[in-house]
C-alpha cells in the first residue's frame, strides 16, 4: 500500500500532466496552419540566412523568435518557418512565401522587421542573405 503523500503527489502530477497535454492539444489545434490552397503558382518565395557574431548567438535568437507570430499572423505570409542550425547555434535561416513580391516587400516594410533589420549591424555577421524564388508548383486545390 502507498503512503497518503505518495498517493497524493502521484494524483496531482498525473492531473498536472492531463492539464499539459489537453492546453498542448488546444494550442495546437490554434496554431496557424500552412494555406497551401491559398499559394498560387509563381508565388514570391524567399529562403534567407542570418548569422550571429560570435557571442551574440542569444541575443539574435531572442531578437528573431518574437517575428514568427508576428509574420504567421500576416495574411499576406501563407507560409513562414525560421529553423536554426543543430551544429552551429546562432545560424538561422528562413523560408518564407508570398503571393507576390509586392507582399514581400510589404512585409519588409512592417514596423516589426524594420527594427529586426536594425538590429542586425550589431548580431549579425554581414547582415542576411536572401535568394528570390519562384514556386514551380501548387498542391492540387
């Protein structure tokens, strides 16, 4: 037979643990989804890289993080992923799409990004580098 205290601590961190998982689910079932059926074909694509100066690894990681919600929330921003690379932390690169390269500047023009951009001369070695894509094609609708 378990001791009372036992009992009890196992009872509050099974309940703790049904809490996590059902707030994990809701956020989850929140998030902001890819709009594939809203890319059209020739969309403005960009994949570009960031790298911190050496030391500055956290402070452009906590300068980057706040801009996917931000950007996610965008209409204009279908899709938006910012990785960060397991063998050299500080190492970012994004994958973003738009509709046209006038949301693309757009989005480069948003207050948010513009003091991100600011940022940079003082995180980041030599600033982003940015290649333009094209989407060749779009999942069937």
């Amino acid at each position: 037979m378990m001791p009372i205290l036992v009992r009890n601590s196992l009872a509050a961190l099974l309940f703790a643990v049904s809490i996590t998982g059902a707030a994990s689910l809701a956020v989850a079932e929140e998030a902001p989804r890819i709009r594939y059926q809203e890319i059209p074909e020739g969309a403005y694509s960009v994949v570009a890289q960031v790298r911190a100066k050496p030391g500055k690894e956290d402070a452009l990681r906590a300068a980057t993080l706040p801009l996917i919600a931000k950007v996610r929330s965008d209409p204009r921003n279908p899709v938006y992923f910012l990785a960060e690379d397991r063998t050299k932390p500080g190492h970012f690169i994004f994958y973003e799409v738009f509709a046209s390269k006038a949301d693309f500047d757009a989005h480069n023009a948003m207050p948010s990004v513009q003091e991100w951009f600011a940022k940079l001369p003082e995180l980041a070695e030599g600033g982003v580098e940015v290649m333009h894509m094209a989407i060749l094609a779009t999942p069937e609708k």
